[in-house]
C-alpha cells in the first residue's frame, strides 16, 4: 500500500490524534499545490500520525484523483486515505440496476465514475440533448462537443412513443454542472415528470382547490446533491460559485414554476458533503481503518483515536462540519481554520473555529504542540 509507505523510525505508538485535511484552499488551489502543503503532509507521514483528504470536490474517480494529488503534493497517497464528495454514492447498491441520470463534471468523466461504482445504466443530459435537441434550445451550438463523447439513450420502454419513454430512476449530481441552463433543464423535466419518465407532465387531477400552477409530485425519482458548497477557492483570488450555487439557482427556478414548499411541491433533495453528518461519519470511519492499516505496516501499538484535527478554509463546511459532528466513537473533532482559501483573514467566521492560523503548516504545527 503505497499511502503507508514512509521513511522513518518504525513507530513505537501510532499517536491518538489525526488529522483530516480539506484540499481546495488548504492544500491546493485549482492545479497549484500550496506553498508549504507538502511539508506539513511529509511531516506527519515521517511521524506515522494518520491523515485522510476530505474534500467537496470530484468529477474523477478516486484512483485518479488520490494519483494526481500524490505528484502534486509530492507524497504518497492511496485511496484508502481519500473520501471526496461522491464517493458516497458508491454505496448505493440499491439503484445500481436501475437507470440513473448522472449531472456534472467534464465531458463523460461522471458517467465513468458512475460506471466503475457499478451503476449499470447511466444517463447524462448531453445525451438527452444530443437525442431530442429541442429539448433545450440555448445548447444547440454545443451539439458539436457534446456529440464527441455522449451515447445512444437506452433503449424506448416503448418503441412506439421514444419521446416519451425514458424513464429515469434517480438524479446524481456528482460535481459542478458545466451546462447550468441543461442541466437545469433536464431535471426539472425529470422531477415534473410522471413518475421519471422524460416528456411528460405530472399535474394534480384538476383538484381547482389545489395550486393553480397544478404541480404534483407523484412517484418523483429521488434528486442527491454531492457537495452543499456555495463557494469554493478556486485560482481566481475570489471565492468562485460551487455546486451548492447551482442548487440554490434550479431551487429558485422550482419555486417559481411549481411554488414550492408553500405550494406542497417541496423539492425533495438530499445534500451530502461537508458539513452534513454522514459524511463526517463516513470520513471517520475511513480514517480509523486507515490508522489500523498503519499499524499493520508499521507495527507498534494502537491505542483508540481520541481526536481529529479538521483542516478547511471554508467555514461553512470544514470548520462547521468539524464543529458539530457528533462522533459514534467519542472522537472529539477540532476545527482550525486556514486563511489560504474562502476565508478571508480579519473577518469574522460564521462558525468559530477551535483555532484560526496562517496554512496547512501552521495549522500542523499548533496541532501538535496541542498534543505534546
Ligand atoms: O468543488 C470543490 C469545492 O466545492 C471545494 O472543495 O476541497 O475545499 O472541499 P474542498
Ligand atoms: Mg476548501
């Protein structure tokens, strides 16, 4: 196992804390790796304290992703060390036969995703837009890229009306649409839409007591988001919208067609990613088979994890996330916020941090004096 493998005394103890450290804005930001995230990681590595990346991001599978990051971080990574947004998704046995429309990304590398969880029928909105044009008519100059790498639909349920007999089973999106008005689009038709199938129209049987807008939800495909983040630090010295932009954008574009939740058409959702609980519980027990494994390499003794130092730059999902997650094994998770990424030094974070520093080295560093 590549992660495992580090230089250095073999470990005597492997130590009671660890860390789990966000990557855009902490580590890295967009292709460039921080000035001293490499220092701090091989740090930790030549003293066998465990680390895990828990990031919003995605769009590559993990295998990918964990080997880009090695080479630009310039330590040894493996996937047992790395939980991104979507990787949830790969526990999704139960839709893994039916047909889902996967959203996001660059050109096909979510369906790819997808596919290698083991979704057998993944669908995207290129391919809807490629097989029924019209669908969307401010997409018409993308045809030409699109068609570079979207697919045939899956076969007509009925052959007789293929407009109109698709039938989508459940909605991902897995990272940031790249195509917002598509997208936004394509799933509204899907949600709108009797029981999944594309090309039609669920209203309320004429109940005039009802909304006039005649919305209903029946038997709608379930909709999951991947990554809550309404900003994120890319290059650009500014916070860049995130997926969580996209969301609150196609939320509005619910409420204004069907009214909303005052109207009974809430949009059904689920938001994973940091802050929300689950993937802090997922993140946590990935860290704690990953600590184990050090000590399978390393030898040594293994007294259980008492805390969690969770590195971000964006308040509202790493020092959030960190703040109020509520561990099943009595691990205390500590927040320290980095002000390399969305958090901008001298202002006040909505959610307060154990501790706020300079980078990830800083960060790394008051850390373990904490210990000591
Ligand atoms: O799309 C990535 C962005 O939402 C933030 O990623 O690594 O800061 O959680 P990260
Ligand atoms: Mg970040």
């Amino acid at each position: 196992r590549r992660g495992l493998q580090t230089a250095a005394a073999p470990a005597s103890r492997i130590p009671t804390f660890a860390f789990a450290f966000d990557i855009d804005g902490v580590l890295v930001r967009s292709s460039d790796a921080l000035p001293r995230a490499h220092k701090a990681l091989s740090y930790l590595q030549s003293q066998h304290i465990p680390w895990i990346l828990l990031t919003n991001g995605g769009g590559s599978h993990e295998s990918a992703r964990v080997a880009e990051l090695s080479s630009k971080l310039n330590v040894p990574i493996d996937t047992s060390m790395f939980v991104q947004s979507h990787t949830p998704f790969a526990d999704m046995d139960h839709l893994k036969d039916k047909t889902v429309m996967v959203v996001g990304g660059e050109a096909d590398k979510c369906r790819a995703v997808a596919e290698a969880y083991g979704f057998k029928t993944v669908v995207t909105p290129g391919d809807i837009l490629v097989a029924h044009p019209d669908i969307w008519p401010f997409s018409q100059q993308l045809l030409p890229y699109y068609k570079t790498f979207t697919r045939p639909l899956p076969a007509p349920i009925d052959p007789a009306s293929p407009s109109t007999s698709l039938r989508i089973d459940a909605v991902f999106v897995y990272n940031d649409p790249r195509d917002w008005g598509l997208d936004s689009q394509v799933i509204k038709d899907v949600l709108l839409s009797h029981r999944g199938i594309l090309g039609t129209l669920s209203r309320k049987n004429g109940n005039a007591a009802l909304d006039n807008r005649g919305y209903q939800q029946d038997g709608q495909p379930p909709l999951y988001f991947s990554n809550p983040d309404l900003l994120w630090a890319a290059k650009y010295h500014l916070p860049r919208l995130g997926q969580g932009g996209f969301r609150e954008a196609f939320e509005g574009i619910w409420t204004a067609i069907t009214g909303g939740e005052a109207h009974g058409v809430k949009l059904q959702k689920t938001v994973l990613g940091k802050p929300h609980q689950p993937t802090y519980e997922f993140a946590e027990k990935r860290l704690i088979s990953h600590r184990r494994n050090l000590l399978q390499c390393h030898g040594g003794t293994l007294a259980n994890l008492q805390r969690v130092y969770m590195v971000g730059d964006n308040p509202a999902s790493d020092i959030a996330g960190g703040n109020n997650y509520k561990s099943p094994h009595g691990i205390d998770w500590a927040s320290i916020l980095v002000q390399t990424g969305v958090y901008v030094e001298g202002t006040v974070p909505a959610h307060q941090p154990r501790n706020t520093v300079g980078d990830v080295w800083d960060a790394v560093t008051w850390a373990a004096a904490q210990e000591k």
